[in-house]
C-alpha cells in the first residue's frame, strides 16, 4: 500500500468540498462516524457499470459528506444521459469502455467504483489504476485468488489505492458484534453458522454464466458467510471441506454451483458451518458462539435493517443506509488514509478468494483442503 503521504499528494488540488449537511444519520453508531470538518475534502466517484446495484450506490451516495458521483462509465448511451441528468454530471465526464483510459487526464475523478460482472472486474480494474485511478471493485473482486492477486499488484505497481465494496464491514450491528467479541464478551469462540441464499430469478442472466460470473451462489452470495466468518471469528480459517447438491441442472450448468455447504476449521479451534445456495429464500443468518455467550444477526447482510442481539440483549444500534456510510468511509480511507475496522483492500478479499477457490477444490475432490 503507498502511504498516506503518497494519497494526499495524489489529491492535492483535486479534492473537492461539499457542504456540510449536518449530523450525520450515523451518528449515534459510534464506529462508524466520520469526523470531517465542515470543508472536509470530497471524493470525486465514477461509477463504472450502470446496472441495478450501480443505481443503488449512486442514489445512496446522494446523502453522502464525503463522496460525490462526478463521472459515469457505460456501455449504454441512454443510461449515460438519464444519468446525467438525474446526478447532474458533466459530458466531458462520461466514457464508455473503449475510451475510459483517458480518465488519466480528468481532474473530475479520484476513484472509479466497478460494477459490472464478476468476469470483468478484473481487466477493468487493472485499467482504472494504469489509468493512475483509486479504484473500488464490487465482490467478489474477480473470479480466483491468482487474477485477485495479479489486481492487487498491479494498482501497487500504479501507486493507486484497491479497495472493495464489503458495505458489512461499515455496518453499526456488525461492528458491535465484533467490538463484544474482541472485548472477550462471548469468551473463548468455537462456533459460527453462516447462512447465506436466495431464490435466483431469469436463468438467462450473467449471473449464470460461468464467463461472466465466475461461478453460482458461492461467488454471489456464498462469499458473505465467508467473509462473515473471517470478521466474525476474528481469526484466518485453516482448512476447508465442502459438499455440493444440485436439484436443477438444467438451470445451474457446469461449473455454476447451487447449493454448497461448506465447513471451515479456524487456529483457535472454532469451526464455522455455511450454507450457500440460489435456490432458497429465507436464508441470511450469522450466529456466533462462544464458551461465554453468543451474537446472531438475523438478516445478517441484506440491505437492513440489520437485525441482531447477543447473549447481553438486542442491538440498537441505528439502521443506516450500507452504501452511504460505505462511500464516506471510503472517501476517509482514500482521502485521509483512515484504517477501517474490518480491512476493504484487496488483500482482504484475495483471501476470500482463496478460500472460494479451496471451496471449489474441496466439494469437487471430497477431501479437506489446507488453506
Ligand atoms: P447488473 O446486471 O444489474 O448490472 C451490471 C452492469 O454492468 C450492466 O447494467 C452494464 O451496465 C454493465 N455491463 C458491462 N458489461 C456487461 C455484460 N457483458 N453483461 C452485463 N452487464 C454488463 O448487475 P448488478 O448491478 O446486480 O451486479 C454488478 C456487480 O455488483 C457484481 O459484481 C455483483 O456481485 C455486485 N453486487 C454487489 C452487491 C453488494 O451488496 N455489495 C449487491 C449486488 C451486486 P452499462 O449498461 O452501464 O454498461
């Protein structure tokens, strides 16, 4: 990572500032608040793929102190000018994806934030920062630890920051959760159940196609109880076994997993119970057990409220709106080289990676893989 030295001469004179627009909806979650001065520095957003969770994040960061959408890059004219017109961005800010590499030369924009499939979040990214960008990816960052790896060093090469959109690890709930457990509230930890599905809709959509998507409710969805338990435990998971059931195979092709139930083994000696599946509803729960008490998020990571209570009573933290507070934590990160409580880098999600790939290795070998 370059230092924070390095991120603020790269912004020196191309931060932007907004008004301050009062207290901060997430104040009172107290890990999550950002103390900006009311001429904070603004991170200047493109959004890179105009698709369903794209609008999501443009209109949550809307309510944003920190972040502003400046830029869009699409391959769809019609979204570019509706766009446009609903974020007020300017044309010289707009690029498709044959000319988006001379986003090096605009001024407007500090980061580009991918969102596009899977399968092409990896040449996409490695753009954005030969473009001498900060880039955001969405998960799963690519489809395998090796290309992940090969993104991370390449935004080192540019000197460009990575992070990637893990919004669970902004959440005020979560991040309760794991205060109490450092804290030792659930003592000695030996036990967490991720439960992480739903009912996937048009069979047609890049979601199941291998190409694009890299794999089926593993890389999709399975990957919160992955990551879950990493956060969760507190600890880097040792091994791996897994187990497959596919009731359609007709709608879930080779190499598109539906249903996968997965165990991972953790130094301390907890061991974590997951299930991942796109073919039932109902299914976003974390639990976490401890010799001394326990947490469950019920949801656990859909887009809340965030549900939740531990052995000593139910979380009241607020509900805040997951992207927004994300695209001001970020902007933190980036602008002022905060460190987050749960890293977002790349890093972060190769080791994610690593463990979808042990995953896949695991339910197609039967055996248990050392990670
Ligand atoms: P969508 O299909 O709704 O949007 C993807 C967009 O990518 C398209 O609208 C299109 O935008 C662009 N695109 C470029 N090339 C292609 C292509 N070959 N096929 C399809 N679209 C293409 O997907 P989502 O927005 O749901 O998902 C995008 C990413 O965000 C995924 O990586 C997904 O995992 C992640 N995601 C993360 C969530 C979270 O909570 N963190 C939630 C949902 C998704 P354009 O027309 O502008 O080029």
């Amino acid at each position: 990572m370059s230092s924070r030295r390095d991120f603020l001469q790269r912004l020196t004179g191309s931060a932007i500032t907004l008004p301050f627009i009062g207290a901060y909806s997430a104040a009172a979650a107290k890990n999550t608040v950002i103390q900006s001065a009311p001429d904070a520095p603004v991170l200047k957003v493109a959004i890179m793929g105009l698709g369903s969770y794209g609008t999501r994040v443009a209109e949550a960061m809307q309510a944003c102190k920190r972040a502003k959408l400046t830029g869009v890059i699409s391959g769809t004219p019609s979204k570019i000018k509706a766009w446009q017109g609903r974020y007020n961005i300017a044309e010289k800010n707009c690029y498709n994806y044959e000319n988006f590499d001379s986003i090096k030369d605009n001024p407007d924009i500090d980061v580009v934030y991918v969102i596009t499939p899977n399968g092409l979040h990896h040449d996409q990214v490695i753009r954005v920062a030969n473009a001498g960008k900060h880039v955001i990816s969405e998960k799963p960052m690519t489809l395998n630890a090796k290309l992940g790896e090969e993104m991370v060093a390449a935004c080192k090469k540019a000197n460009v920051k990575l992070l990637v959109g893990y919004r669970m690890h902004f959440e005020p709930k979560t991040l309760e959760i794991i205060r109490q457990r450092k804290e030792g509230d659930f003592g000695k930890i030996l036990f967490f159940q991720g439960l992480s599905g739903f009912i996937i809709g048009d069979p047609t959509q890049w979601r199941l196609n291998k190409q694009l998507s890299g794999g089926g409710a593993m890389m999709d969805i399975g990957i919160y109880s992955i990551n879950g338990s990493r956060y969760m435990i507190g600890e880097e998971p040792v091994w791996v076994t897994a187990q497959e059931t596919k009731t359609n195979p007709d709608k879930f092709k080779e190499g598109i997993d539906e249903t996968i139930q997965f165990q991972l083994g953790f130094p301390g000696g907890a061991v974590a119970s997951c299930l991942s599946t796109y073919s039932l509803n109902n299914l976003d729960r974390f639990f976490l057990d401890g010799t001394d008490g326990f947490a469950e998020l019920f949801p656990s990571t859909g887009y809340g409220p965030i549900e939740g209570r531990t052995s000593k009573g139910e979380l009241t933290q607020p509900h805040v709106t997951h992207q927004t507070v994300q695209m001001d934590e970020m902007a933190a990160i980036l602008l002022d080289g905060k460190q987050p409580i749960v890293p977002v880098d790349g890093e972060e999600a190769v080791k994610d990676l690593k463990i979808i790939d042990a995953i896949y290795l695991a339910a197609k070998t039967g055996k248990k893989i050392d990670l």
